[in-house]
C-alpha cells in the first residue's frame, strides 16, 4: 500500500445526497446552444461591418493575407500544451470568440468613444490618439479576457495552471488579430487602390510587413499577461480569495499598459515604433517564451516526483514515471503503437499521457493543500481512465522508457542470482497485478 501524503478534507460528500434538477438555463444542450448562437450572430455581424469597411475585393485580399500567421501560431500553442493537452473545444471556443465576440465589442466600443471624443473636444485628430492610446488597450484587453474568464470559471479542471493560461489567452489573441489584420489590410488595399500604389512601396505592402511580419505576436503577448494572473490564481488555494481576485486584475492592468505603450509608439517621433519594439516587446516576448518553457519543464518534474505513488500502489508499472515524465519518451511511445497496433492505439496511448499528467497535477495540488471539494471522485475518474487503457499504453511506455534511459554500469554481485548473469530462472514467476482496491490509493489514508 502506497503511504502517501495526508490531504485536506473537506466537509459533506461532495457526491451524496438528493440530485436536483437543474433549472432550464442550467442544462448543458441551452449553454452550449446559446453560446453557440452568440458567436454565430457575432461572426455574421463582424463580417459585415468589416466588409462594409473595406469592400468584397479589400476584404478577399485582408483575408488571404490575415490567415498566414494563423497556423504557425496555433501551432506554437499546441505545442505549448504538449505535457496535459487540453480539450479542442476550448481552443475552438476561444478562438471563436477572439475572432467575432472580442472583435465585434472592440470595433463597436472603440468607434462610439471616439466619436463621442471628438465630438466633445472638436478634434477629430486628438479624439484618434486618445482612442488608439486610451480606449482600444481597455476596450481590447477586457474583451479578450473574457474568453479566459469564462474557461477558468466553467471549465475549471482544463485550466489548471500558467501554461493552460497562456494556451487559451494566446489562441483567443490571436482570432483577435485575425479578424483585425483583414480590417487593416482590407483597409490598406483600398488606399491603395485609390492611389495606384504597388509592390513594395504600397501601402499594403507596409501593413503586411508591420502587423505580420514583424509582430503577429503582439495581441498575444499582451493578453498572456492577463492569463499568467489568471494562471497563477489557478495554482492558489480556495480559501486565497483576495490573491485569487487580484492576480487576474493586476495581469490585465499590466495587459493594457503594455498595449497602450505599443499603440502610442507612433506618435513617439519617426523611430518610436522601432525603439518601442526593441526596448519593449522584444524583451518581453523573450521573458514571456523563457516563462513558458521553464513552467512546462516544471511540469514534467512534477509528473515525474507524483505519480511513483501510484506505482507503487499497482496502478501504474514501475518505469511509467519516467517515461510519463519526458516528452521524447511520450513520443517514442505513440509511435510504437502506431506501428504495432495502429492509429487508434496511439490515440489511447496519448489519451493515457494526458490522463497521467492530470492525475500527477491533481495529487500535487492535494499534496500542497489545495484540494478541491472534488478530490476524491477525480481521482478515481482519472484512474479509471488509466486503467481501461492499460493493455495498450503499458507496453509501449515501458518500451519508450527503455529506449530513453540512461545506461547504467551493472557489476554482478557476489552472490548467485537467478535469472541473471547466466543463472537460470527460479521456479516462481511474478503474479499479474490484480486490480488495485481503491483503498490502496486512498489520499485520506496515512
């Protein structure tokens, strides 16, 4: 029986008592159909502004154009979320809403402040300035942070640390971008169409060059500071409740002053943008990209340091820790049961990763006091998981833990052993490894 760590516990049974029936906006099918609905009346809206603004040609070319970066930064993000992948669904609800929701709020609020700025002060150029500088950091930032907000308050087990926040704030940013890069260079287009401008020279060429080129990961950048807060309040116990609310406010103040410094660079002089750019976000990004790296090997550590108890409790196979707990071993892994056992073997080989990792998180989370109501009953889910999985994963983890070991120098000892060093085996064989009690893994048991 493995001894593990004490948890805290937590009042009442999270799974007894009488179920009552949800209200009608309760129900899963009227959230999902609502929301659903939302995005759809916001995408349909957004694309009609955009296209009033920029015409069906500008808008053809802005969207050719504004798709490039798109996969090369989903990519990246993916790749963030390798060690606990998160649902699609996510990753498709907050693009979704970057790409419609945040940018139908954005195009709305920022063009009412403006006009109303204008019309208040009789000057239409300070009324732009101000809303560039002023407005649109609030406007954006808070409409993009929504999409986090939502994910960390409805899908709480999927969002379980920094990385988890960095993943969904820079998919949301970067719908966002989308949708604002074939509004500039639509509108780039068109000013060119007007003028005769070509080539290089245009001034679509410029936009191109500015707002993909050289910075497609602005919006990014500065919505993952907000999700760091968030990110962090994630890793903070329930009873923080002051932290857990400040953390998130204080990312997205630093999100908007660093999305104001960047809009107002071109009103610093002829070389405000490129300094703005050194000084600041290139710095920045860096930082931000070290950030995210370190975190994520923080994470395979901690794989690596929990889940030996539930080896030792019969759950998992004694070199599952290791291999769980290094990405070329995962890999190595998913491609030997493609190639023994075909595709669908290596789905349930990656689902069993993931499962893994989730289960490591929760037991690390419980071990440092901050246990959530439903400890018990996520432990036992995400063991069961593991376990109906088992016959598939075992053989190509222990496989890729073997090919990814250290070599280490065996000396024969002094003593006959069997079954080694050209001994022949003894007699008894080691026993299957039954089904392990729930007891045997009980964090509550000392």
């Amino acid at each position: 029986m493995a001894t593990v760590p004490p948890y805290p516990t937590h009042p009442g049974d999270p799974t007894g008592g009488a179920l009552r029936h949800a209200h009608w906006w309760q129900r899963k099918w009227v959230r999902y159909g609502g929301l659903s609905t939302l995005l759809a009346l916001s995408g349909l809206v957004i694309l009609a502004l955009v296209r009033e603004q920029t015409g069906t040609e500008g808008f053809l070319v802005g969207l050719g154009l504004a798709v490039l970066p798109v996969p090369l930064l989903m990519t990246a993000f993916r790749w963030l979320d390798r060690v606990e992948p998160g649902p699609w669904r996510n990753l498709l609800f907050s693009f979704a809403w970057g790409a419609c929701a945040a940018a139908l709020i954005a195009i709305i609020a920022n063009s009412f402040a403006t006009r109303w700025i204008a019309t208040a002060t009789a000057d239409p150029s300070s009324a732009d300035t101000l809303g560039a500088t002023v407005i649109a950091p609030v406007v954006e930032e808070s409409a993009k942070a929504a999409a986090v907000l939502l994910v960390f308050l409805f899908r709480r087990r999927d969002f379980t640390g920094i990385v988890d926040g960095v993943v969904i704030a820079g998919v949301t940013a970067t719908g966002f971008a989308f949708t604002e890069n074939i509004l500039y260079l639509g509108t780039a287009f068109g000013t060119d169409q007007l003028t005769g401008d070509t080539g290089i020279a245009s001034v679509t060429a410029a936009t191109f060059f500015v707002r993909i080129i050289m910075s497609p990961f602005a919006h990014p950048l500065f919505t993952v500071l907000t999700c760091i807060g968030f990110g962090i309040s994630a890793l903070s116990a329930e009873r923080h409740h002051l932290r857990r609310v400040l953390l998130p406010l204080s990312g997205l103040l630093l999100a908007m002053g660093m999305h104001a410094i960047w809009n107002g660079s071109s009103t610093f002089g002829e070389y405000g943008f490129f300094a703005v750019y050194a000084a600041f976000m290139v710095p920045a990004f860096g930082l931000l990209t070290w950030l995210v790296i370190w975190t994520r090997q923080r994470e395979l550590k901690t794989v690596r340091e929990e889940l030996p108890a539930y080896a030792v409790a019969g759950w998992l196979s004694p070199t599952e820790p290791y291999a769980l707990g290094s990405m070329r071993a995962r890999r190595l892994a998913r491609d030997y049961a493609r190639r023994h056992f075909g595709r669908p073997a290596a789905r349930a080989v990656a689902q069993y990763e993931a499962y893994a990792t989730s289960l490591a998180f929760l037991r690390h989370r419980g071990r440092r006091g901050r246990a959530e109501a439903d400890f018990v009953v996520r432990e036992r889910e995400l063991l069961a998981e593991l376990w109906w999985r088992r016959e598939v994963a075992r053989p190509a983890l222990d496989h890729a833990a073997r090919a990814t070991a250290p070599p280490v120098a065996v000396t024969a000892p002094p003593w006959p052993v069997y079954g080694v060093y050209g001994y022949p085996a003894g007699p008894a064989a080691y026993p299957a490894v039954p089904y392990p009690s729930y007891s045997s893994y009980n964090p509550y048991r000392t």
